[in-house]
C-alpha cells in the first residue's frame, strides 16, 4: 500500500506539490497536514521556483481530512489544517490549484488558499464541516467569503452541498474551468506565462491583493532598487521578452 504524503517537484521554476493519498481519495491525514508547512517554507526559500502548483494524484484533488485522524483530537487536527492553510495562504509567490474531481472539506480549504483555481469539467466543491458537527475556522470563513461572498459562503457552509464547476466558476471559486484532458496542458501553458513575467510585480500585487496596508513604502524602495522596470520597458521597447531578475531570495 502506497504511503499517503506530498511529493513535489520543480520543473522550469514551476514547483509542483502532489497530494497523494490513493485509498481515501487524497484525503489529508495529521501527518501531511503538518508536513506541508516545512515543505513550502524550503520551495519558497528555492531561488529557482517562480511559482506553484497543488494538485492531487490521479483523478481527484483532495477529498478532505482523513476523518479518522478526528477520532483523537479534533482540535489538534483542526490547529494542523489551519497552519497548513495559512502556510499555503503566505506563500510568497503566485499558487494555483490544478483541480479535478473531488475537492472538499479540507481540499476546499487548500484550494481555498492558493491565488488561482483552476478546475476540470465535473470537479466538485463543497464544503462540509456541517455534516461533521465542525465548527469550520474562521481564518477559512473569512477567505471563502473574500471569494465567492457572503451568501455563497453560508449556502456551502450551512448545507455542506457539492456544487459543480458551473456553478463554482460563477461564484468566483474557481478561475478557469477546462474541458476533461485539458487541465495540465492549461495549467502548464499558464504557469509559463507566470514564471515569465516580474516577481517583483506578482509578490507586491499578492500583499496588496490580500490587504497589506502597510508595505507601500517597502514596495517602492525594492522597484527602486530592483533592475525589473527598466528591464521591462527596455524590452517593451525593443520589441523582445523581457528577462526580469528580481527574486526575494537573492535580493535580500
């Protein structure tokens, strides 16, 4: 029996992290959970990675916690969840989730907390914490609601309901919904154009985007600093790609 875990890879500055749990859908036990944070802290830390990717092995992304890590300490699992969730969440550098089939409870969380979703046809969303009698986080309320909105948030909530990629697409869960067979050649068509444009631009944008108030300053003197604007305008000019060499890591 294969062991579940995460396993990840970076190809091309695209780092790529895989839930891999055969048995329970992807299900996340205690010990996944607690092992995503150390596992994104070193990627983000990699001057190589520009960007990453979460998926699921096979053909469902994340069916949730395993339910039977609850059976002990429900608390304890939830804490682990939330850390994870809040690792994924400060990730300096764009996310996306590549989702396909189930994506609920905890998988819903995860895939809450990355910049972009993108989603196969027939993926389903829901998340279920009223079926469990949980009380779901409210660092996950609040980003579910910042998402799809009040009303959305409390249908998924109260109901614990599956909704699909329609639907899901519509309420602003997810950001592009691809035919089956189509989903990893659009995410690695995107990723590239990601890993191709300024970090700078994409690490500012993402504080501002998630309500950092306080880092106006600290933006301005790094643009100063950094070579990526006249880099950019440069190549506008010359009518060639641009090679932006800005990264958090190596700058300092």
């Amino acid at each position: 029996m294969e062991e579940p875990k995460l396993l990840h890879s970076v190809t091309a500055s695209v780092a790529t992290v895989v839930v891999r749990h055969p048995t329970k859908r992807n299900a996340m036990t205690a010990a996944m959970w607690a092992s995503l944070p150390p596992l994104l802290g070193a990627l983000a830390e990699d001057p190589a990675v520009r960007t990453l990717v979460l998926t699921g092995e096979g053909n469902t992304f994340c069916a949730g916690a395993d339910i039977s890590t609850l059976q002990g300490s429900p608390l304890e699992a939830q804490r682990l969840a939330v850390a994870a969730e809040e690792a994924l969440a400060a990730f300096p550098k764009p996310t996306m989730a590549a989702v396909r089939g189930h994506c609920v409870g905890g998988g819903a969380q995860l895939a809450a907390a990355c910049d972009l979703r993108f989603a196969e046809e027939g993926a389903l969303f829901g998340v279920t914490p009223a079926r469990l009698g949980i009380v779901y986080p409210s660092s996950a309320t609040r980003r579910l609601v910042s998402l799809v909105g009040p009303a959305t948030a409390k249908y998924l909530l109260f109901s614990g309901e599956l909704i699909g990629t329609e639907r899901a697409l519509r309420a602003g869960l997810v950001d592009e919904v691809l035919p089956a067979g189509g989903l990893d050649a659009r995410v690695a068509e995107f990723t590239r154009v990601l890993a191709s444009r300024s970090l700078l631009t994409q690490a500012a944008a993402k504080e501002f985007a998630d309500g950092r108030t306080d880092r106006d300053d600290h933006w301005h003197r790094t643009a100063a600093a950094s070579e990526d604007t006249a880099e950019g305008v440069a190549a506008f000019l010359e009518r060639r790609a641009p090679r932006f060499t800005w990264n958090a890591v190596t700058s300092g």
